[in-house]
C-alpha cells in the first residue's frame, strides 16, 4: 500500500514530509489521513536524526480540508452517540494539530496549492508558513457553508494570526483570501515563488531547529486585545456587525457556534481552546442542519453536476441568440462572462437562442429567468436562477435528446448546473416565493407526476436557486420525504 505522507531527510536533520493520498485529486482529511499523521509525528518525536519538518504536497493542492462523507457521518452519529463519544471522535485532528505546534521539532509548512478548511489548519498550525506566490490559490475556512465551523482550531488560530475583527469576518463568511493578502494581514510569513518555496522552507526549518514552541512568538494578536467577554448579546452582536442577519443567526447554528468559540475561547491557552472550540463543533453534530447542508449543498450537488453534464463529445458548434428583453437581462449578463459568447442575430426571436451540435442540426431554446411568473410556451425552455453562495441552477424544461445535451453543455460553459424537468412548467419558478408546506407540496407532485428525475436533485436544484433557504436540504428533504 503506498503511504499517504512520503518522506525525505535532507541535510541538517529537516524532514520534508510531502502529502500526497493515492486515488485522490486532491488530499482531504480522512481517518486514513489522521493515521498518517500521527505516525509522522510518532517518528519524528523518536528519531534523533530529525530536528525539523517541511510539511508540503505532492500534489498541485495543499489540502482541501476534511473528507465531508466522513463528517456527514459524524452528523449522522450525534443523533445517537454521547458527548463524550463525540468529542473523541471529532476532536481527534485538533489534539492532532496541538501536538504538533507544541512539538520540541518544529513544523514548517511549504504550502503549495489551495489550503482549504483543515489544509488551512494544518498551515496554521505549524511553527512558520510559507505559500507559493500564485493569486490563483484560495486560503479559507469555508466551514460555515455547509453548516460548520472549523473545528481544528481554525476559529482560535486565525484570530490570534490577523486579529480578532478580520478573523471572525472570515469565519462568519467563509471567504478565501489570495497569498498576497495572507501575508499582508499575517497569516503567512511570505509568499514564495514555486521553484523557490521548497528550498526557502528548507532553509526556514533549519533555522529553527532546537527552538521551543513559544506562542507569544507565533501569534500576533495572542493578547485578544478588543475581544469582548462572551454573552448571549454580545455574540449576537458580533454576528450582526459582521453581516449575519437575525434569520441566518437562528436558522443556522454555525453563527452561533462561531462566535460562541471565538469569544469563550479567546484568552485560553491553545489546548483549552481547542476543547472549547470542539464543544461548539459537537453542538452542530446533533444539530440536523449541519447534515442537512453537507448532503444538498455538497455531496450531492457534485453528484448532481456529475450525473447531469452532457454526454462525452457533445460539442456547440455556434450558438446564436436574439435581441434579450429588458426582464430577462440576466442572460446577456450571463453571455457576457462566457469566452465566446453567442453570437446575436436580429433573424432569430427575441429571448431564444439557437445552439448548433456537430452534425449541423439547430436547437431551438427559449430564456427566461426564474423570477418570471411559470409559463408554458412551444419551445423547450431554459430558466436561469440567479447566481447565490453555492452556484447556479438553469432548469431545462421539456428538452430531450440532443436538445437537453447540447443545454447541458451550454450550462457548463456558463459554469452552471443543468436540471432538466419534463414540464410543461418550470417546477422552480412554481415553488418560487411559496411558503415551505406549500413548496414541499408542489416538489411531491411533481415527483408523483414523473416531472423531474432523481428527487434529490430537485432539492440541490431547489437551494442552488435560492427557492429554499439552505438549512432546509430542500423542499423534499425539509419534509423528509427524501
């Protein structure tokens, strides 16, 4: 079996430990992961020959955080498991990572790529950072979007690297920052070119050999100067300030859970912090929300875009469209992004489009955009949603064949999900502004009706156009029918 973390002791006693999971696309952390890790850890502690490690990837990425399968298990766990269990099993990677920053040996890392989630962690909780010099690569802890927080200590370290205010801006939004912009704020200590990021790492880690962990050292902002004493109050305050509106604050545990372990957590010591932290972390596992977002909003959602991307081959040969009306502006918005737009043609009805497949045939698309009341019409219709935290739905109504590849394609050119109904009506511009009972009712008709396919991406379709809030899973997993 080939090990998930590959090792090279270079002069000076620096240990290059490169993760790079076999099978994957990018590494994640799985229990397989952890086990690594901790023998990593295991041999470094025990080999005199080794006085520093550079943690990097093998591959183009760092490390996209956690297997969300393995965490949408957790969720399905707290419906059943003590507190007890639960901290075991989920506080694992976070005692994993106050191990290491506490370790005689210090840990550099050599980031590569995207650090996402426990990627971004793992970083911070080394003794030095370096990322490559590259605006393309995202840095975050985008947690909060299905419904969690990073629970590896994520919301205690950033807070003490860039300060209290622009780390809980991050956690509460989930928004990446570029490599630039982590070493302004001072996150990282510098953002090195690719050819040179190895070497500088090396280089770093030699130096420290034989320095002891000293967090005052590490962390800028240790002091947690202007962090306010937590309370019912002032956590809903801080949610507020930061953008969270009352709704999202009482619909979505994970505001509060944030918060909560950024405030409560703030003038601990690391280890006590990350208890703290894991605490907030295990009140979303028994919190259905949490499961309910993973499975819609990720797990699902990229099966969805798998299962429904047009068939291998199906290629748009030219795409053609008439003059958009003034209602249906989101479309030429929409074009305008694309690298080859269609091209217009007054011969052709004003919002239809026009795609030619490889055997010259035309299919014949009408627009329209879901805020628009539901319409039948001659011609197959393709209704943008509008564009939300989660992506993009255009439902495909009453395509078939090659009508529905070649829509399918043009969805994936505008970076797109494309859902086909049988219609004659758009199921979302039918559910659209309805209350939930009512929504949920129109999804099981159509479901009954064999309008739609497989339910459940009615309901990733449902949450990507923003038609259900997405602490529901949708309007067939908020009735439990799916």
């Amino acid at each position: 079996m080939e090990p998930l973390i590959r090792t090279d002791l270079h002069a000076g006693g620096v240990l290059v430990a490169a993760i790079d999971m076999p099978d994957r696309v990018m590494n994640v952390f799985s229990d397989e992961l952890m086990d690594a890790l901790d023998a990593l850890m295991d041999r470094v502690d025990a080999d005199p020959a080794v006085g520093a490690v550079v943690l990097t990837s093998g591959k183009p990425s760092f490390l996209a955080g956690a297997d969300l399968v393995m965490v949408r298990g957790y969720t399905e766990q707290g419906r059943t498991a003590s507190h007890a269990a639960l901290f075991k099993l989920c506080g694992r990677l976070g005692r994993q990572f106050v191990r290491l920053e506490q370790s005689a040996k210090p840990y550099v890392a050599a980031v590569n790529g995207i650090a996402l989630g426990g990627g971004l962690e793992l970083a911070m909780a080394c003794r030095e950072r370096l990322v490559v010099d590259d605006p393309r690569v995202q840095l975050g802890l985008p947690e909060v979007r299905w419904g969690l927080l990073p629970g590896a200590g994520g919301t205690q370290r950033l807070p003490r690297f860039i300060g209290f205010e622009e780390g809980v801006a991050l956690l509460l939004s989930g928004r990446s920052i570029d490599p630039a912009t982590a070493v302004a704020r001072g996150l990282f200590a510098a953002a090195v070119p690719h050819e040179r990021l190895l070497p500088e790492a090396l280089a770093r880690a030699s130096d420290r050999v034989g320095q002891l962990y000293d967090p005052a050292l590490k962390f800028r902002h240790l002091d947690a100067a202007g962090v306010p004493s937590w309370s019912p109050q002032a956590a809903r305050d801080l949610a507020r300030r930061h953008g969270v509106d009352d709704e999202h604050f009482e619909q979505v545990p994970a505001y509060s859970a944030i918060v909560d372990s950024v405030l409560k957590g703030a003038r601990l010591d690391l280890p006590a912090a990350t208890a703290t932290e894991m605490n907030e972390f295990i009140r979303l596992m028994v919190s259905p929300v949490a499961g309910r977002m993973i499975r819609t909003l990720f797990l699902e959602r990229l099966r969805a875009e798998k299962e429904l991307a047009a068939p291998a081959g199906t290629r748009i040969e030219k795409a053609s469209v008439g003059a958009i009306s003034g209602a249906r502006q989101a479309w030429a918005q929409a074009f305008a992004r694309m690298r080859q737009a269609p091209v217009s043609d007054a011969g052709i009805p004003d919002d239809t489009l026009d795609l030619v497949d490889a055997r010259g045939r035309t299919h014949r698309i009408a627009l329209r955009v879901l805020e628009e009341p539901a319409a039948e019409g001659p011609l197959p219709l393709a209704v943008l949603g509008p564009a939300g935290d989660y992506g993009r739905v255009i439902e495909v109504v009453g395509a078939q064949g090659d009508a529905l590849a070649m829509t399918a394609q043009l969805a994936a050119r505008l970076r797109c999900m494309a859902w086909p109904t049988a219609g004659p009506l758009s199921v979302l511009a039918q559910m659209a502004g309805k209350p939930p009972q009512q929504q949920a009712q129109i999804a099981r008709l159509a479901l009954n009706r064999g309008v739609i396919g497989d339910p459940v991406f009615l309901d990733v379709a449902a949450c990507l156009a923003g038609v259900c809030r997405p602490w529901t899973g949708g309007p067939l997993m908020a009735e439990g029918g799916s």
